[in-house]
C-alpha cells in the first residue's frame, strides 16, 4: 500500500528518539510506498487536493537503527493527489493547522486517515478530556479553563495551596508551572504573561488541581483502538518540576495500575467513537491529565526500556484497517454487479 505522513520536516527530527521515524521505518521495512509532506505543502490543483512531496526511494538496504535509516534514506519530489494514498497518517506539532484539515476533507472518505479528521477538530486540545463525564473528579482532576482573570484568581484564592497552570494549546510540556497560594503577588503578572498579548487578543489558559505525586513524575500510555498498547513512568529531573521528557525527564518501566486500567476501559470506547485511533494520555496518580491526539510520542522511548517494538502493533493496525476497507469496497462493487446483471 502506499502512506504518507504529513508532518513536520525531516530534517527536524531526532534520529535517535522520534515515534513518527519509528513508524515510518516500520512501513518502509514492511515494503510500503512511503511519502511524506508538510502542511504548508497541501495544494489544490484543478479542485482536487494535491501535496508537494518527498518519496521514499525504494531500496533493498534499509538502516536497521533509526539512526542509520534517517541519514541513509533519500528522496524524489512528487506532487501527488491526496486521494491516490491508502493511509495517510497526520503527525503535525501543535497547534493545529486547520486549513490542512480543510484540504483533507475532500479526501476522508477514499483515504484512511490516522487521526480522524473530525476526531482531532474536538480533541486538539486540552479541552478534549472535559467529554469524558466525571462530575465526581474519579478521573480527571477538578479543571478550569478561561481567560477570565478575576474568576482565575478567585479560583486559587479559594483552592488548594497548590494548582498547575498551563496553555490551553502548549505541548511538550511548554508553559506547565507550578503556581502556590503563598505566592499570590505574583499571580497577576502570571496571568497577565499567559493572556495577553501584544495586538490586544488574549489566550485561554488551563487551572487544574495538583495531583498529589505529581512531583514524581507522571505516566505516558500509548492507547491503540481504545486499548493500551505500552506505557512508561517520566521523571522529572532535579532542576524542573515537569515529567516531559523534552523538559529533562527520564523513562522509566511502568505496569499499569488497576486505577490505570480502569480509566483506559473508561475513556477507550470515546476514543474509538471519535476516531482517535492512535493517541497519548497524561496519566498521574490514575487520573486524566491530558490525551495528546495530534503527534503522541513514546515509542521509542518504550522500546528501549522495555526491548520491545510498539510501532509494529500500529502499523499491524493500521494494514488491517486498510484491508476491511479495500474487503468493503469489492464486496459492494460484486453486489452492485449482481444487481446490475438481474
């Protein structure tokens, strides 16, 4: 079959540690055409969506290490329809560019696409966990988003001694603090710094309780199709008070707790539902943090601590899906002949 991902560029990645290059050697390995694009790179020619890109050479030596295949692998430069691909696998950083999803829309039904368009238009965010109904707080901590600077110190004044606030659209950690009650002078020009801007608008922002052992680090699970599929404890390390391992945390083995189960068995079905086939959940202390829909990385990172390859179960995913579609279309166009021949 032929992929392609559309992503940020190759020269940006991390030979030694990047999930996007672990599955993109996976399906290189496997004998797959292989393309790869940007968003910036999506056209349209004649109303039919078209992306400038990279493809894969095809060749019988393929680096065994992700470091080897990434300096090793070359390219020819295509342009090429959108709908002409068998899978196409989004990996963008956020934020989301939402023209790359209006480009897609014209292609989401010839093509699987991983994420679901629509999936990833409700969960960019860290919006997205509000939809798994807990109004007891049992599995996500007691969240507020605003940019609402009165209600936002109301809400610390009146809290635990601890919260932690964030960007409604970081990632990687960026913009995660620590905010204590004892510290209330300061909280002004916190809030000032995360929602105003310079032209006038202003950003929404994330107060959310602190969970007890969040000073331990946090717990990064990879859900496949509503299921856990690998998961890995981060720590922080001695000078920052995030997990993330972009932030200077380490990996660590972790086995699920029974809290931990419980919470994927809850929130799976939703995933599923919305088409969030390959995602990342934030888990501390048993309880939803954030679901990361967009690029969720770790594989690497659990191959290594655990001597396994998680990309191959995604990619054994993916060609499956891939195979109910194509089995789909040829049973309905046999039926559509039989019919045609009454």
């Amino acid at each position: 079959m032929n992929v392609c991902f559309i992503m940020y560029p190759w020269e940006e990645m991390d030979p030694d540690n990047d999930s996007t290059l672990a599955m993109i050697h996976e399906f290189v390995k496997r004998g797959h055409g292989m393309a790869i694009t940007t968003p910036a790179n999506l056209t349209i020619r004649d109303s039919v969506a078209f992306a400038f890109c990279k493809c894969v050479i095809r060749s019988e030596k393929i680096g065994k290490t992700l470091k080897s295949f990434h300096n090793s692998t070359k390219f020819y430069d295509e342009m090429l329809p959108m709908a002409g691909f068998d899978v196409i696998v989004l990996r963008s950083n956020p934020p989301l560019d939402m023209i790359m999803l209006n480009f897609l829309d014209s292609v989401k039904d010839d093509v699987f696409i991983m994420n679901d368009l629509d999936g990833i238009r409700r969960a960019n965010n860290k919006l997205y966990t509000a939809v798994f109904e807990d109004e007891e707080n049992e599995i996500i901590p007691r969240t507020h988003v605003t940019k609402n600077k009165d209600y936002l110190k109301k809400v610390i004044r009146e809290g635990p001694d601890k919260m932690i606030l964030k960007p409604l659209n970081g990632y990687g950690g960026s913009g995660v603090i620590l905010i204590e009650k004892r510290a209330m002078k300061s909280i002004n020009s916190l809030l000032d710094f995360y929602i105003d801007n310079k032209d006038g608008t202003s950003n929404y922002v994330i107060l959310q309780d602190y969970i007890d052992g969040a000073d331990k680090g946090d717990v990064r699970i990879l859900m496949l199709n509503g299921q856990p599929i690998g998961a890995m404890k981060r720590v922080p390390g001695d000078e920052d008070h995030r997990s993330n391992v972009s932030a200077g945390g380490s990996v660590q083995k972790h086995s699920l707790t029974k809290q931990e189960k419980e919470l994927c068995r809850r929130i799976g079905p939703k995933l599923v539902k919305d088409g969030l086939y390959f995602v990342g959940i934030d888990v501390i202390g048993g309880m939803l943090v954030e679901v990361n829909v967009m690029s969720p990385g770790g594989i690497t990172y659990m191959n290594k601590v655990y001597k396994t390859k998680v990309q191959e179960k995604v990619i054994d995913f993916v060609e499956d899906k891939v195979l109910e579609r194509v089995n789909a279309f040829e049973r309905r166009q046999k039926l559509r002949k039989h019919v045609s021949d009454a």
